[in-house]
C-alpha cells in the first residue's frame, strides 16, 4: 500500500518535471521567436532598402527633395515633421498626464469619480486614430485656422500644429496611466512620515512621491513617445502631406509613417518603392535609438 | 520597465505587403474556379465595376471579383498572374511594361476627368481658367485669387482679394497622374520643374487623402483651390472651372463634354492621355480607365474557356455595358474610342489564334 503510493508519486512528478520542462521550453521559444520577429523585420527593411542606397547613397538622410518623377528622394523633411510633431506632442501632453496621474494616483484614488476618469482616459486610447483624424479635420482644424486668421497667418488650419494637438491627446492616456499606477505603489509609510514632519500635500508629492516615481513617469513619457513617431492615420490627415521644409510649426508638413502611407500602394518603379521602405528602415531605427537614450535615462535616474 | 516599439505594428503591415507583392497569393488563381473571374486595380472605376458584373452575373451566371486596390496594386497583381485583369487609369510605364514579361492589351472602359473645384467666399460658381493660369496657380506664381490674370478671363465677376490655398492629392493616385500630365502638356516649365507621375514633387499647397479629403479640405478654407475627379464634385455638388480648351474654348466638365474628348483619331494601341485634347467640344483634363490583360491568354496553365470567358466580359463592358455609365456619372466612351476598343479586344490570342471573331 505504501510502495504502491509512493511508486504514484514518482510517476507523477517524473510526469510533471517532464511538463515543468516543456512548459519552460515553450516559453523560450515564444520568447525567441519575438527576437527572431525583430531582427528579421531589420534584415527585409535593410535588404528591400538596397536599390535605393545603391542611387541614392547616405545623402538620403539629408537630401531635401522627394521626386518620384525624377527619382531624387530625401528623407530629411520627413524625418524633421515625425520629430517635431512627436515631441512637439509630448511637451504638450506632459503637464496633462501628470495632473491626471497625480490627481488619480494621490488625490482621488478610490471612488465612482476616481473610476469615471480612470475609465475615460483609458478610453482615449482606444478609439481608432482614423476617428481622431476626421474629428481633427472638422473640428480641430477649423479652430486653428481662426486661431491663424487672428495671428496673421496663412490660414491653412492643417500643418504640424494640428497634427501635434491631436497626437497630444492620443498619447494623454500612456503616461497618465502608467504614471497613476507608479504614484499609487508610493509606500504609504513614505508619506506618512513625510506628513508627520509637517509636510503639506504638495510638499508630500513634490519630494517624496515625484523623486520615488520619476523612472516610472519616465517610462510613460517614453511609452507616449513611441506612440506618436509610429502615429500614421490620424497625423495623415490633418498634417497636410507636403514634402516641403516646414518654416513654422503651423506650416504643413509630413512624417515618415505616412509618407509611407500615402505612397506604398502606387509607387511604381523600383528605385521608389526601395526609397518607401527605406524611410520605414530610418523610422525604425530612430525609434531604437530614442528608446535606448531613454533607457539609459531611466537608468540613471533609478541609480542616483 | 519594458517599453515595447509600438511603430512595430506598422512595419508588420509593410512585410504582409512585400509578401503580397512577392505573391503569396499564386494559389488564388487555382483555386478560384473557371465561373469566377478574378480582376484588381483602379478605384476610380469600381462603382462602375461593380454595376457591370452583378448585371452580367445576372445575364450569363459569370462571376466577377474585382478588388478596388488602387492602379499599382492591380498592375502587381497582373504582373504576378494572380488575376485575370487589371484595372488602371493610367498607362504601363516602361518598367512595369517590362515587368510584364509579356505583351500587355490596354482596353479602355470609361472615361473620368478631373476637375478644378475651388472656394471663394463671394465668388463665382463657374470660373473661367486657362491652362496657363491653373499652370502657374499650381507652380506657385499666381498668389491672389484677385492677380489680373484671373480678372482679365473673368470680365464682370466680383473677385474678392484673398490669398489661394493650393490643394493636392496626398498619396499616388491616377488622379494626379491625369492632371499633371495636363500640365506638363500645356505648361513647359511645369514639364521640366515638376514633371508628370502619379506622385510628384509639389512645388507649393497641402495635400490631403484621398478625393474626399481634397474636397473636404476645398470645402472648408477661404480662398482653396483643388482639383478632384468630376464624379465627385457633382455628387458633391462643388464648385468646378470652365477650362479653356485648345481650341480655344471655355468648357464646363460635364459627361458629354468628356465623351467629346475622347473623339479624337486614337492610337492603335489606345494608350493615350486624353489630356488638352483636340476636340472642339472637348473638356481638356480628361483619361481613359483602361482593362489590362495579356495579349496571349495561354499562361500559366489557363482554360481556353477562362480566356474566352475573360474576353466576352470585356467585350459586353463596352457594348451592352455602356448604358450603365451615364446614370454613375462615367463617361461612355466615344466613337472611336469604342472602335480602338473592338480592335485591340480581337487581337488577344489564346495559343496563337484570336479568341474572338
């Protein structure tokens, strides 16, 4: 009776070793297939790529002229509007994402209001951005341009300002979110002491709960960043798609993602074609880049 | 803290289209039986489509799928043999020509114009323009609605003094294709500063996506000026130009005045722009929308009865099929274009021997 139970037990673990190996094993494969994802998308956009480094060569990323006609094709006004409009977006969201993070992380963590706004904002960011192009373009638009009449402007309403107001809100909601759910890990200890010494609200949230959660802030500001340089559909829409140099930033201008947008499904000729897909390879690879100076940023703000 | 690349989801989009373009999708074709033909390509021409293949579906019990993917993408799939026709409005450049591999038929089906559609507070419904103005308006000389230029061809007409907001397609269209090629026909600094493509390089205004959004964007800014396929500015009962043609006449865009554009003596092969045509009635911005299919209809392991299918189709489109235009708001095709038409549709073989007599 006692050899019979203890044989069960060896058959059942050596059975559950075996699917504690297989579940591990599982787990690296799906793991490596997301390396295998990356670096294979790399390898297509260099290869695609190659026709137009061979005739255009590294001047691409500075050349000023896109010219399906003649095939002469630089990067650098689209490189220049993804950039603008991206962090153009950001300074504006940030005073926003961190009034709602700190109002839900701090101020109002529980409650049906606390619940309203939360669920609001998490709303925000899942409206299809098609929906805020056109709410861009009729509602938007409209009240730059005014907002161009009074400045003396050339009133087109669409250019890089408007494409930066919509990304503003589109990309509220990552930091906002990320940076409540930070405030409200803060151990209460923290500002209990912080309190006990005479500290008032603001003084709390100022020096104890900013310092303790800035990398994670941080992270949300990076999360909303990367959003806005990949952002196609919404930006296509009220930017003005020219590939000229923006002078202004209520100027019409373009970005990468939706140069590529616009132009992949009739470019007709090779040299082209490689020109689109070496912009998707430039737009890739900035965003590799401002993910690791983030990173590192974060880094260095966790250590100190 | 892990941040994921969210401009990854869009480099995903672009390999599914590389490997669509690389054709992924051969097995459409043997797959899909011999009741059903497969064709792809220009937008502009679907609603039209559309109409023409449930009326044939009801007449003969042939099925037609027709994907509305664009010219390029319907000239792609062609060229990887998974369809059974294109649909394009423009030509076969030399590359894609050569693409190919084999002789290609371009059959005209309808034909579209692009209309210069603007808003002017205070302003005329029907403006006169000449091809020189439109030229320098979109090379960027012409600044002010009230420039004497506009005045001297518009005696009479109240035009406020306002600046002009130049609007152009954003994407690739065929659209563009048509009107710049009208530019670099009448204007020769347009030709060699600018140039004629689906694309170009704008030398001034903003773009937006798509007709609707030109049209949107005309509608809603003082003093813009677009120009968008006629369809679309009467559906959506715009403003549009009377053009002045090069016999010297002012044409209002209408369907008969684009029919009339297109009873010129035509080349054989029927690829032609039908731009600053010499018609006297005829509106000067205008294209064919044209069927592609390859001269040799044996390929690819083919039916005779697919080819001949394929061929019949065509062949109703522009007989029977032309009474269908006129209520979409496409111009049937003219005279002589119809006659084109029967004659390159005769020259398509199957293994040698023509498939229609």
């Amino acid at each position: 009776m006692n050899e019979l139970v203890s044989k069960k037990k060896i058959s059942n673990s050596s059975g559950q070793i075996r699917a504690e190996a297989l579940f591990k094993r599982v787990l690296v494969i799906i793991g490596c297939a997301m390396v295998v994802l990356v670096l294979g998308i790399l390898l297509t956009l260099v290869i695609e790529s190659i026709p137009s480094l061979k005739s255009l060569g590294i001047k691409y990323l500075w050349g000023k002229t896109w010219d399906p006609v003649n095939n002469v094709y630089g990067a650098f006004p689209f490189l220049l509007g993804t950039l603008l409009t991206s962090f153009l977006a950001l300074i504006i969201s940030i005073p926003f994402s961190f009034a709602i993070a700190i109002y839900l992380g701090e101020y109002q963590p529980q409650g049906w209001l606390s619940n309203f706004l939360k669920n609001t904002v998490e709303l925000i960011a899942a409206v299809p951005s098609v929906i805020y192009g056109f709410w861009g373009l009729i509602v938007l638009v409209p009240m730059v341009r005014t907002l161009e009449t009074k400045l003396g402007i050339l009133p087109y309403g669409i250019g890089i300002f408007s494409a930066s107001l919509v990304l503003t809100i589109m990309i509220i909601p990552y930091a906002a979110s990320l940076g409540r759910e930070m405030i409200r890990l803060v151990p209460s200890q923290l500002k209990e002491a912080a309190y006990s010494l005479g500290a008032t609200r603001y003084e709390v949230i100022r020096s104890v709960v900013l310092p303790f959660t800035k990398s994670g802030l941080f992270a949300g500001i990076l999360l909303s960043l990367g959003r806005a340089l990949g952002e196609t559909m919404a930006v296509t829409m009220v930017i003005g798609n020219t590939s000229l140099i923006p002078n202004s930033i209520f100027a019409p201008g373009n970005t990468m993602a939706s140069v590529i947008a616009n132009e992949f499904t009739e470019a007709d000729h090779t040299v082209y074609l490689s020109a689109l897909i070496e912009l998707g390879l430039v737009l890739f690879l900035v965003t590799v880049v401002i993910n690791m100076v983030g990173k590192r940023i974060i880094k260095k703000f966790t250590n100190e | 803290m892990k941040i994921p690349f969210i401009s990854i989801r869009y480099l995903l989009l672009f390999i599914a289209m590389l490997l669509d373009s690389v054709g992924l999708q051969n097995k459409l074709n043997a797959q899909s039986n011999d009741k059903t033909l497969l064709g792809a390509g220009s937008t502009f021409i679907y609603p039209l489509f559309s109409k023409l293949f449930s009326e044939y579906n009801r007449k003969t019990g042939v099925e037609v799928n027709y994907q509305s993917i664009g010219s390029g993408g319907g000239i792609l799939q062609l060229t990887n043999k998974t369809v059974d026709f294109g649909a394009s409005d423009g030509p076969l450049n030399e590359e894609q020509a050569t693409k190919m591999g084999a002789p290609a038929l371009h059959i005209p089906m309808a034909s579209g114009a692009v209309v210069i559609t603007y808003n002017l507070p205070g302003g005329s419904s029907n403006f006169n323009l000449t091809p020189d103005i439109i030229a320098d308006i979109f090379l960027g000389k012409i600044k002010q609605w009230n420039d004497p230029r506009l005045v001297a061809v518009n005696k009479g007409v109240n035009i406020p003094a306002f600046p002009i907001l130049v609007i152009h397609r954003a994407e690739a269209s065929g659209t563009t294709n048509i009107f710049t090629n009208y530019l670099s026909k009448v204007s020769p600094e347009w030709k060699s500063r600018v140039g004629s493509a689906s694309a170009v390089n704008w030398p001034v205004g903003l773009g937006g996506k798509g007709n609707e959004s030109v049209a949107g964007l005309v509608k809603q800014t003082p003093g813009a000026l677009g120009y968008v396929e006629l369809i679309y500015a009467l559906q959506n009962k715009m403003d549009y130009a009377k053009l002045k043609n090069n016999k010297g006449k002012f044409i209002l865009p209408s369907l008969a005045s684009v029919t009339a554009a297109g009873n010129i003596s035509l080349p054989a092969d029927s690829k032609i722009f039908l731009t600053d045509t010499d018609a006297a009635d005829g509106y000067p911005i205008c294209g064919f929308t044209w069927a592609l299919i390859y001269k040799e209809q044996n390929y690819g392991g083919r039916s005779r009865d697919r080819a001949t299918k394929l061929l019949n189709l065509l062949w109703w489109n522009i007989h029977e099929g032309q009474q269908f235009s006129t209520p979409l708001n496409y111009a049937p095709l003219s005279k002589q274009a119809l006659q084109v038409a029967e004659k390159i549709l005769k020259s398509a073989t199957y293994g040698g021997k023509p498939i229609l007599k």
